[in-house]
C-alpha cells in the first residue's frame, strides 16, 4: 500500500488549499470528502451571499471573478471546484472517513470505501455537519429543520426562526417575502451584531413594523405537532400555532471525531489543541486547518483568515522531513 506524505479529510476551501500546497512542494496527496467538492457551501442556503469580498476569499493567488459586490454561494461553488479540476487535484468524493490511528510514524486511515496509510494528516473538516440541537421536546419531529435551502416550501405557513444570526435573519426575512407568516424567537436583547450590515437594518425594520413577529430574551420550550411553546423574558409562557420551525441555532465540529483521532480538547468550548505556528496537534503530524481549529466558537476562523494555514503546515512537513536527512 502506498504511504501517503499528506492525507487531507475535507474538501472545503482550506483542505483544497491545503492539496494545493502539497501539490506545489511536490508531496504526495489525497483528499477524502464525505460529500461533494466544498460539500458544505453546496448545502448553504440557495441565495446565500458572503460578508466578505471576492479578493478575501480567493486561495493560491487565483482571482475570484464576481459581478456582483459580494460573491454567492454558486459563484464560490464555481471558484472552488474549478480550481480543483484545474490543478487536478488528487480527491476521492462520497467517502467518509471513520478512524484515524497511528502507528510509530504511520497513520492507518480507514473509511467507507478502503484502507490508506499516511505520513502526515490534516483534518480540515469544518463546522457544518452537525447541529447544535435546543434540546427540547418535539425537536425530533419533521416539521423541525436545521438547514435552510430557500424559501419556496414555506409559503402561507406558520413558521418559528430560531436565532438572530445571519442564517436565522436570511431565513426570516426570505420565507416572509414569500408571504409566510414569521415568528422570531431569539434568546439575546438583540438581533447579533454579526448579521450582515446590509441587512440588520432590514430586519429590524420588518420587526418594528410589526411585518415580522420577534420576541427577545425568549426561548423555545417545546415543539408540537401544529403549535409551539415558548418563554418569554418575564417567564411565561406562550403557545402559538405552527407549521414550521427552522432552528438556525449554528453548528458544530464532529467533537467525537477529533477525540477519537487523540486530540486533546480543552475548556468549555471544546477547543482542540494545536500550535499556532505549525497547526500540529497533540499528535504528532497530526494538524488541523480552517474552521474546525475553533471548537465551538466557530466565529474565530475564515475562509479569509485560514488560507495560511496550508502553507503553515506544509512548511513544518517539509522541516520536519528535511531535519531526518
């Protein structure tokens, strides 16, 4: 079986970065993707536009062409997959991995699909893939979504928004434009000061004109078959009828996995342990790249601000592989 220099898990932005680098120092590569090619912008919301500029999210120096201001989620799927089919790099879609283990200075990795072995890992896996659940009642039941895609399914229904970020804000604002009828339930005294500039002050109009219903300082309670309840900041109690809950509540990294691969996470927030300078956990060569460095603060890291970390850790693999010479 052949030995890796680089096995990457995640075909986001950062794990395609990070394939491009092995590529140019001539290192040996292979990305293994559960999903499709930057698999969790695939399942962004429809219209999704990103806070950032094109520039600011642009890898290896490839110029991200966009008409319009701020880039969306098809003109980034178009970016990041075209890149991978022109540098043609080495990538194994619809295959999940299932264990990382190491033996001496080898890694066995093992998957859906085979068996790989590795010098150097980087998990480059993101936040997207499980839900932070409200932990209620009712949760389980269809009507709940966790994801939000577009608006059209919620026409002329009763929906509840849970949350005031950017996703819970888009949600609201979309599906009322499409004539549901919206409840937000929002846990903070505020709509996030992280939503979208352009569009806080839309909701917050939407929310003073009374167009779309918001109670602050609340929390959800239980969710029922046509009703939900929900407390508000005074603690009491309220039922309203329902269709429809999307529960933009965020999302978080497969801590299971992490710790089931060796690394160490710490504090409340769960945050993996890694060298800032390197990216290399606990293990060694072992690293982390992107959002997943974060735990469940997944606000800390970017596209925009974890595109070094690819030339980071490739630069401590060759070190590493230079010093045994």
């Amino acid at each position: 079986m052949e030995i890796l220099d680089i096995l990457i898990i995640g075909a986001g932005p950062i794990g395609i970065n990070c394939a491009i680098e092995a590529q140019k120092n001539n290192l040996t590569h292979l990305i293994i993707e559960k999903g499709t090619i930057v698999n969790s912008l695939y399942n962004y919301p429809l219209y999704m536009r990103f806070f950032s500029t094109a520039e600011k999210l642009e890898i290896d120096g490839v110029p991200f062409i966009s008409t319009a201001p701020k880039p969306g989620r098809q003109d980034a799927l178009e970016y990041y997959q075209g890149i991978a089919r022109q540098k043609n790099l080495n990538i194994h879609l619809y295959e999940k991995v299932l264990k990382v283990s190491k033996t001496l200075d080898i890694f066995d990795i093992e998957t859906t699909k085979g068996k790989y072995k590795a010098k150097n890992v980087v998990i480059a896996t993101g936040f997207y893939d499980i839900p932070n659940l409200m932990n209620i009642p009712g949760e389980e039941l269809s009507k709940v979504k966790h994801y939000y895609t577009e608006p059209y399914p919620y026409a002329k229904q009763k929906i509840v928004v849970v949350g005031s970020s950017n996703s819970a804000v888009d949600a609201a604002l979309e599906t009322y434009r499409k004539g549901a009828e919206v409840t937000m339930i929002v846990r903070h005294s505020e709509i996030s000061k992280s939503v979208k500039y352009w569009v806080k002050p839309d909701v917050e109009n939407r929310i003073a004109e009374g167009s779309i219903k918001a109670y602050f300082n609340a929390e959800m309670v239980e969710v029922r078959e046509n009703s939900v309840i929900f407390r508000d900041e005074n603690n009491n109690k309220h039922e309203i009828e329902n269709d429809f809950v999307l529960a933009m509540t965020g999302y978080l990294p497969d801590f299971e996995f992490l710790k089931n691969s060796g690394i160490e996470l710490n504090g409340d927030c769960l945050n993996p342990f890694y060298n800032l300078k390197t990216m290399e956990t606990n293990v060694p060569d072992l690293y982390l790249a992107g959002v997943v460095c974060g735990g469940k603060d997944t606000h800390l890291w970017f596209i925009e601000n974890s595109r070094a970390h690819a030339a980071l850790i490739v630069k401590n693999i060759k070190n590493g592989a230079d010093n045994l010479h």
